[in-house]
C-alpha cells in the first residue's frame, strides 16, 4: 500500500533518483521529448513542471534555483529563452505523457513524455528518399539530363518466380547437382 507515499522511489537511493530525474529533465528540455519507462515519466512530470513554471520569471534567483535542480547551463538557457516565452500563457500541464507499448526486453511500459507546445518540433522530421532505379526502366527525361537509364530486362513475371528458377536450375546442370544419401534414423 502507498500510505501517504508522495514520490515513486523508482528503486533508486535518493541521490542517484535526484541525478537521473536531473539528467532526464535537461534532455527533455533540450530535445523537447524523451522517450523512458512510464514510471520514469511520471516522476519526470512532477520534478519538470515547476521549474517550467519558475522559468516564467526571468530573474536571476529563479534562473540559480532552476539551474540547482537541471545541473546544465545550457538546458537552462534553452528553457528561460526559448521554452519559457512558449508556455508564457499556459497555466499549466506543460508535458505529455504518450504510451508506445512495451519494452523488447523486460517488457517495461514505454512512454514518451514531451513538451505540449513544442510537439511537432519534437518529432524527427522524415528524410524523404530517393527512389533509385526501378524494375521498369528509366525516362527519357532522366536520360537527357545526363542521369544513366538502367538496363531494361525482357523477363518475364513467371520466369522471376521460385518455381520458374528450380525449374530452370533443374534444366540448366542437371549433373553439378549433388546427390546426398540419406540420413540413417534410429541407434542402429
């Protein structure tokens, strides 16, 4: 039973548990989210959300007490001048907690936890890929721009499926294949 038990020791001793909500907040400050255990987010919440609100002050007795909990300068200067102006007029509930699912090896709750307003900065912007060549062969266009055309092949679908290639395996070195005995079964 909980009992009146306000913070998730997270099975840490309190000095470790201070270093690592430490380190955790200043990459969630930086990179406007992280992605950890749901139980580490929770704890996250209650340790970042204060010093979101202490950031909304710029005084430099606020800029020390926040620095004594993040341990960073640069994650406090990414907070007072970048994240603070943001949230000026949220009154509150700054981070999101969003579940993925469930750890490959211990089957640990995942969450990402990230700053609301800055969700879309947040997310990896995709790379868009370059189609090389294709099975159909090259344009005309490509081809005067100087861009080389791949060779087109005559082959068709039915020769390209496996049983076409045993077949043709079959057909083409009937004598490189190897003829293996089988195996005796049994202790005998």
């Amino acid at each position: 039973m909980r009992h009146n038990r306000a913070i998730n020791h997270l099975g840490r001793q309190s000095g470790h548990r201070k270093a690592m909500l430490a380190n955790l907040a200043s990459s969630l400050v930086l990179n406007k989210q992280v992605e950890t255990t749901v139980a580490k987010a929770k704890a996250l919440r209650m340790y970042v959300e204060p010093l979101i609100t202490k950031s909304k002050e710029d005084t430099t007795h606020s800029r020390r007490i926040v620095f004594s909990y993040l341990k960073q300068k640069e994650a406090v200067s990414e907070l007072f001048r970048v994240i603070a102006p943001k949230i000026a007029d949220r009154p509150g509930g700054y981070t999101r907690i969003v579940r993925t699912g469930f750890r490959v090896g211990d089957a640990a709750d995942m969450a990402i936890i990230q700053l609301v307003d800055f969700a879309e900065a947040a997310a990896a912007p995709e790379k868009e890929v370059k189609k090389t060549a294709t099975r159909r062969g090259g344009s005309k266009k490509a081809a005067a721009e100087g861009g080389e055309t791949p060779a087109k092949k005559t082959v068709s679908r039915k020769a390209n499926s496996p049983k076409a290639a045993n077949e043709n395996v079959t057909k083409a070195a009937p004598a490189a294949r190897k003829v293996v005995a089988p195996r005796k079964s049994g202790n005998a």
